[in-house]
C-alpha cells in the first residue's frame, strides 16, 4: 500500500517527488506492474462469472441475479440419451437421469462460486499464505440425493437450491425475534424453532449464527482447495496450520507437531488432555461425544443403526455406509491419477495407495520400543507387546495407543495427561488435599505398573 502511494504521489508531481527509488526506472516499472496487477485482480473479485459452457460470458455482483441467471441454464438444459449433463466449465462429468438430482448439482456450483470469491476477498484482505493442500477437488460437489428440507417447527419446505434453503432459516430467525416484538422493556428470550433444540437468544446475530449450524451454512471457501468454512477465523486457522516446520514457533510434546501460533498450539494440546472419566470403568476420554460413543459400544453394547437389506447391526452410522457400499452396492473406488489402473472397494485403501504411491508419503512403521522389532500395523504390534513382553492394557481401554517420535516411527504412548479432577475419581485417597482444578497430572505406564506423577509427590499403584 505504501508503494502504491508513493507511486500515485510521484505521478502527480514528478518534479516535487525526490524519492531515492524515482531515479531507478526499473524499481518504478516494477511497481507499476503490481499495482496494475493488484487492479485487476480486484476487477476480477468483483464479479461472479456464468461458467456455463464456453458460449456465456456473463458476469455479476449480485448473488441473487447471478442465482436467477444459472436458474435460467438449468431450466432450458435437455437430456442427451435421456441422461442429463452438467455444463459447467470445471465440473468432472457429471451424468445423472433424475432432473432433481441434476438440478440440485448445478445450484450447488453457484453456491461454490460465490463461497470462493468470499474467499478470494478474504484471503487478499488478510494477506493470508496459499494453502497447499490437494487443489483437485477445489470445485468437487458432493452427491446430493435428496432436497433440503426445513426442519423448523411445523414448516415443510424443502428446496433444490441450497442457497434458497440457507436464505430461508434466516428469514425463520428474523421473524421470530419481530414475533417476540423484543423492546427495552420486553426481555423474553426467543428460543430456536428447529427440532429438538432448546436453546434460547437474546440476539438476532447470535440467533442467525446458532441456526448456521442446524442449516450446515457455510461463509467461505478456500480459493486454493475449496475447503468450505463457517468462519473467516477458521480460514485462518486453515492457512496457518500449512506453514513450514521451520516458521513455527511451537511444537506439542505429545506428538510434535509445530503451530504458528499458541492460540492454535492450546487448542491441539487440548485434544491431548483427558477431562472426563467413564462411571462404569476407568476409562478416561478427551471430549463428551469419545465418552459417549465408548459408553454406548462398551457398557450398553447398543446398536441403533441397522442395515436396510440384511440384518447387519452397528453402534456407528458410518459403519452402516460402509458395509452398504462393501456389501450390497459393491462400489469399486478407482484411482484418480491418469495412467493407474489401481482400484479397491475400500476408500481407506485408496486413501493410503494414493499417499504411498503418487503423493511419496513414506508407509507408517510401527516400532517396539523395548526391542528392534517394526511393524506395518499397530494391532501386530500390540499382540507383540502382550505376548512377548507382557504387557497389559490399562484400565478401561481396549487397545493401546501410538504416537509418532522425533524419528517418524510409532511407539507406544507410554504417558497420558489427565486433568486434576479426573486424576481425583481415580484415585481420590491420594489427591484430597489437591483442590487446584488448573493442574494437570501425567499418567504413565510400564508393564502392569502405574506411576501417578502430581508435582513432586510420586505414587505407584499396582495395576
């Protein structure tokens, strides 16, 4: 910026302006050329572009007018062999016979542009770093089977158009707070309408950001890998977390891996720290929903998700996708790279043949730490360390857990962090005269021995 205006400055006055730079015409030329290119980028941001095949070039600042103009596109769009196509410049050929389907995809594709050009703007504004994450599937839409329908409190909309269905929410949070009428001296909280939700606000900002979550709206997207995003903070995070090992002030302990910065760093390092205790065991988890998914498959051993074609239980509804897709679709995953024939019906196999084979990331080892043995698989070596070492699992758990050393090998996790109150149910004889909730105490094991650690005091308890 300061530049530009020292740029523009000396144009104005040429003989006034006595800059050391003035007399370099090569440092001027540059100059020019950025700001020229920073102009047009900006003109380029200003417009939403019809990318319906080659022959439209119209362009747009208004999301509804760019909205209506696609809707146009959609509704004079023919099947071809009673197949439609989607036209739009870098979709991956799309093919569908349901006209819902088809409609429902290409309305997805305006939401997508206007969500990158959001992005573009945010990135500029901020002068955040490119992402380098995969760019193959910036402009990737999802297989949308069916509308979106309004699950607000007697409302039985459902729409084609996911731009329509986030503008609708919106318009339900708005007319509830004018239906409340909340003046100064009326302080009655207005709660969502959605179902089963009961919460209440007192602020229509908040309200519309609430109902963003039940809507799954989204703000922005990556302009690099066309991520989506709720938040322009989380674009942020997104962007940071890619920066260079070297450019990375701080590192976790636990797993070390590096963070730009220490807002980031407390919010990983949290993943790490157990504050929540199982009532049926000594199981100790990291967040409510670890707790309740161990709870529901290890104590009450239910199965709410039934396949639709066999008598196929699971705890998991992805458990559920995954069997129909194995089992009864029998949907072949095929590498996406030109020239490789590899293809598995598991997508996890595809993911880890495309790491190996076409990205070179190296093939996770699994290593002993009591002994030279390594392996390609974390269960093989569990089995190593019971039987061979005698080992045992901890309390509670049903597996042991890896962690990646400085070396890039798996180990055993051999410390886990807790916090005082979780450390207090399991052993509250020890710790009742710790009352300061901010501490933390390091569980850790060897062999069937369990060594508490809390500041300098040390206990061991046989296990």
């Amino acid at each position: 910026m300061a530049s530009s205006c020292l740029l523009r400055r000396s144009l104005r006055n040429k003989t006034n302006y006595k800059s050391p730079i003035g007399k370099n015409k090569a440092v001027v030329k540059s100059i020019k050329k950025k700001v020229s290119e920073t102009k047009q980028t900006k003109d380029e941001m200003k417009f939403l572009y019809c990318r319906w095949d080659r022959n439209c070039s119209e362009k747009f600042t208004s999301n509804k007018k760019f909205h209506d103009h696609v809707e146009g596109h959609i509704n004079e769009a023919q099947p071809k062999s009673s197949k439609y196509k989607c036209s739009w410049k870098f979709c991956n050929n799309f093919y569908t016979n349901c006209k819902d389907e088809f409609t429902r995809h290409c309305f997805y594709h305006v939401y997508l542009e206007i969500l990158l050009r959001v992005g573009t703007f945010t990135k500029n504004d901020l002068n955040l770093p490119d992402c380098l994450n995969n760019k193959e599937k910036k402009y990737l839409v999802p297989d949308i089977k069916q509308n979106y329908t309004c699950q607000w409190v007697d409302c039985t909309y459902s729409f084609y158009s996911i731009i329509l269905f986030h503008n609708h929410v919106r318009e339900h949070c708005e007319f509830e707070f004018k239906f409340y009428d909340r003046s100064r001296k009326n302080k009655t909280l207005v709660k969502c309408g959605w179902e089963i939700c009961k919460l209440k606000f007192k602020n229509l900002y908040r309200f519309k950001e609430h109902a963003m979550k039940h809507s799954n709206e989204r703000i922005l997207a990556c302009p690099d890998c066309g991520q989506h995003l709720r938040t322009k903070t989380n674009y942020q995070d997104h962007c940071n977390r890619q920066l260079a090992n070297n450019s990375q002030e701080f590192q976790c302990e636990q797993c070390f891996k590096f963070f730009s910065n220490e807002r980031l760093f407390r919010i990983h390092f949290n993943k790490h720290v157990n504050i929540l205790k199982c009532y049926l065991c000594d199981m100790t988890c990291s967040s409510s929903r670890a707790l309740t998914l161990h709870i529901s498959c290890r104590h009450l051993k239910e199965k709410p998700y039934k396949c639709i074609q066999c008598d196929y239980k699971s705890a998991m509804k992805n458990d559920i996708r995954k069997h129909m897709e194995s089992v009864h679709e029998n949907i072949i995953h095929e590498c996406p790279k030109l020239g490789c024939s590899y293809s598995t019906k598991s997508k996890y196999k595809l993911q880890k043949h495309h790491s190996q084979i076409h990205e070179n990331i190296p093939i996770r080892c699994y290593a002993c730490h009591c002994c030279d043995k390594v392996y390609k698989s974390g269960n093989i070596l569990s089995q190593h360390l019971i039987k061979v070492h005698s080992f045992q699992l901890p309390s509670g758990h049903k597996r042991f857990r890896y962690t990646m050393d400085e070396n890039g090998m798996f180990r055993l996790q051999l410390t886990r962090i807790e916090s005082l109150e979780v450390q207090q149910m399991l052993s509250p004889a020890t710790n009742s005269s710790k009352n300061n909730s901010d501490q933390e105490c390091k569980i850790a094991y060897n062999r069937n021995i369990f060594q508490y650690e809390i500041d300098d005091s040390v206990m061991v308890v046989k296990y």
